[in-house]
C-alpha cells in the first residue's frame, strides 16, 4: 500500500494562477450573459464545413471566447466555446478562402513514486518520489478554408517531453516537432463528409477527444492500448492513423456515423486495411464537433449514447460508450464520461497476420465524473479505469494466471480545475493512483499502488 505522501511544493501552481488572474497574459475571452439555450455544436448547413466550420448562434453558459477574425475554428477546440455577435445566412455571403493559426501547450510540475505507470520499473511504493517540470504538450495548429465544402487542418507535436531526464547527467531540453495531424475534409452535404489523412483513430467517444477541452489533467491510460507509438501492435502516431474516414449525420443532426479504412500495422503491402466504425445519438442537443469535448463547462445540453468497433486481420474491439453534460441546478453543471471495452488478438497463430501474441484479450473500463461551479470557474473531478486481461494460450507468455496479474492495472484519482479563461487558461491540480501486479521474489504476484501529484497549466491562443 502506499505510503504517506510527500506533497510536492505549489510555486508552479500558485505562479500560473496568478499570472492569469492578475496579469491576464494568456486571456484573450470576455465573459457574457446567457442568450440562448440551445446552440451545442455547429451548424453543418452554414457557410462552410470542415475544421473551420462558421460558428453560428450564441451558446449558453459564460467565459467564452470571439470566435477568431475569419470566424472559423478549430478541431481541438469545441464549437460551443465560441460565439459570434450577428447570425449571416450563406447565401447572403461570398466566399473567400481563409486561415487561422493557433497553439495550445500543457506544461507541468509532479511528484510520482517510481514505478508509476504501466510501462516502468517496478520500485517499491512508497519508497521514492521522483519530482520534475515539464513541457509535456506544445501544439502548433494550422487550418483553413479551401472552398465552400473543403477544408484542411495541420497539427504538429512535440514527441517527447522536455525537461525529462534522458540519463544521469543529460536533461531533455529540444526535440524537433512531428506531424500528428494532417488532413483535408470534403462535406458533400449533411449526411456525408469525408475527411482523409493522418488523424485521430477510435471506436469510442473517449479516444476521439481533442486536448484543449479534457475533463482530468490528460487523456486516459487505456485509451490508446495499442495505437500509441510506431513499435506498437496497430503502429499508430498518438491515437492517429493515416486513412478515409466518412461521416454524417441524421434525424435532426442527432444521429451520427463514422466509417473508416486506416493503415493500420503493416505486415507487409498485401495486410488487410483496419476498419473503425461508430454511431452515437444525441438525445437532446446535436453534437457535431469532429474532436469530441471532454467537459462542455456549462454550455449546452448533451446526452450522448454510443458505440462502435475497431478490427484489423484477426484483432478486434468493440465498446460502448455514454457522455452526459448538463445542467443539474443554478450553480452549475454535471459531467459524466463513461465507456465499456472488449478487444482481442484473436487465437490464430497460423496466419501471418496474427495479433494473437501482440493483443491479450481483455475488458477496459473507465469512468470520468465532475461538477462545474460556473460562478467560480471551478470544477472538481474523478476518475477510474481498470484493465482486466483474460488471456489465452495461444496469447500469454509463459503462465497465462502470472501473465495476466502483470498485464492488468488500475488507476484512480481525481482533482480541481480553475478555468480562468475557460479553455483559453487554465490550471489543474490532480492526485492519481495506479494499481498494477508486482513479482516478488517468491515468485508470486501481488497488486501495489503508485501515487502521482500533478499540478498543469494549459493556455490555447489563435
């Protein structure tokens, strides 16, 4: 079990409060009164589609921002967080071709106990509390608008933190930028878009979300398994994959589709295609943002229900998933971010294209679930996920009971946000836990848990 923990120092935390409260550095939003109460999402028939789709309407809730010059906004960005002053109708506006550059950077200070996480020593927990500052995310944005129906959208990463140590006496202070999103979106009409090139890959609401608005500190530990790095089994580029993806929308903009062909894990030029699909309805406000919102902050009204698949050769993952977000009193809003997994290498080994050894078949849960104070700005927040793996034969090395204690794991914490600026700033305290099978020398396998202290800044300008 762990052992007390040893709080890290709040300078990082306490210094980026106060430089968005009393310098106003990264604040670029004002707030306003609530207009209008049913305006989630954009408008699929207004002047133009794609990432930088015109805003129309005024959402409900306050601290958002003017939408940029051009109107248009981004993937990572929800919709309902901008607002326009007047309402045009497309015919009564000529088209012109426009861009907008944005970036949006998580940087933080933490204290986690070595062993940490589902991919690093063991340790003992406890015993050590390694401690450090960050520049985790630094995001270059750029998109615009080619025509009427197409537009593109460009995202670029670091691919590894700075600041991190890379060996005893070395510290990661440069990296170059990689390109993690690159795509070019066609709306036919309503029903049918297409959107081609390298982008995010899920048959679930939580991996389809953007990182401006996550609800908890980061994305989930399971939310990515297998499509995280080049060396991985589906050989993706954090959660993205190059492909065609199409999607559109029905019975009043509440039902949506998705259908995709992705690269996939090339075992050589005649391996199958992965294929992703998902449907999600809306039972009260549409909901048509391409990245999905983790948190809406008060604006709007969603209740989502999904589900899809992901399957490749002989793997395969299925899963549903719920988002809720609404208003539960005058003080504020709840949200709730639920989702279900089962997924599986499958057991043929006489295939060349087998992930029978590469994906043990398991169960994923998660759950995500917070309060915002829309008067203070603050939102409170949990989360849990478990990863039970059930391994066969033909999947474990060695003992499939000992394979599959090592392989399972589950996390839990929580936290509180501060969105000073609504998306635009933002700090966030975080306290987690990761429980996972450790081998003792007696060659048994018993569950120990880990602590992490996380205190992040985000800022996202345009």
């Amino acid at each position: 079990m762990m052992k007390t923990i040893k709080l890290l120092p709040t300078a990082f935390c306490m210094a980026a409060l106060s430089l968005g409260l009393n310098t106003g550095a990264f604040s670029k939003g004002e707030d306003f009164e609530e207009k209008e109460k049913n305006s989630s999402g954009t408008d699929v028939n207004s002047t133009v589609s794609g990432p930088f789709r015109k805003k129309t309407g005024i959402p409900t809730g306050s601290n958002f921002q003017k939408a940029p010059v051009n109107t248009f906004i981004m993937r990572e960005m929800p919709s309902h967080y901008f607002r326009t002053d007047k309402e045009e109708k497309a015919d009564s506006v000529p088209f012109k071709p426009s861009i907008s550059v944005g970036s949006i950077v998580h940087m933080f200070a933490s204290s986690q106990q070595t062993g940490f996480g589902s991919n690093t020593n063991y340790g003992e927990a406890g015993s050590d509390w390694n401690k450090g500052i960050t520049l985790y995310r630094a995001r270059v944005l750029v998109g615009g608008q080619l025509s009427k129906k197409g537009a593109f959208f460009l995202e670029t990463d670091i691919p590894s933190p700075i600041g991190v140590r890379l060996d005893s006496s070395t510290k990661n202070v440069k990296v170059s930028p990689i390109i993690l999103d690159a795509q070019y979106e066609h709306t036919f009409n309503e029903h049918i878009m297409l959107v081609a090139g390298m982008q995010l890959v899920s048959h679930n609401r939580n991996g389809l979300q953007g990182a401006a608005s996550l609800m908890a500190n980061d994305f989930t530990y399971y939310q990515y398994p297998y499509n995280l790095f080049a060396n991985d089994p589906l050989q993706g580029n954090f959660g993205r994959d190059l492909g065609l993806n199409a999607r559109g929308f029905f019975l009043k903009k509440k039902l949506e589709y998705r259908f995709g062909i992705f690269s996939g894990r090339r075992f050589d030029d005649k391996a199958p295609f992965r294929t992703v699909g998902r449907v999600v309805y809306n039972f009260l406000d549409p909901e048509q943002d391409y990245y999905y919102a983790g948190t809406k902050l008060g604006a709007g009204k969603t209740v989502a229900l999904g589900a899809g698949f992901d399957a490749q050769a002989t793997y395969y993952n299925v899963g549903a998933d719920l988002f809720v977000d609404v208003p539960v009193s005058k003080a504020g809003s709840v949200t709730l971010n639920s989702a279900f997994t089962y997924m599986s290498g499958g057991s043929k080994t006489d295939t060349k294209y087998s992930f029978a050894k590469m994906i043990p078949q398991q169960t994923v849960s998660f759950l995500e679930l917070g309060y915002y104070f829309k008067d203070i700005k603050v939102q409170p927040w949990i989360r849990f996920e478990n990863k039970a793996v059930s391994a066969t034969k033909e999947q474990a090395e060695g003992n499939t009971t000992t394979y599959n204690k090592l392989q399972g794991g589950t996390v839990f914490g929580g936290g509180v946000n501060y969105f000073f600026n609504g998306y635009g700033t933002n700090v966030r305290l975080s306290y987690t836990t990761f429980t996972k099978g450790v081998p003792q020398d007696s060659g048994e396998i018993s569950n120990k848990t880990y602590g992490q202290l996380w205190c992040q800044l985000q800022f996202f300008i345009f």
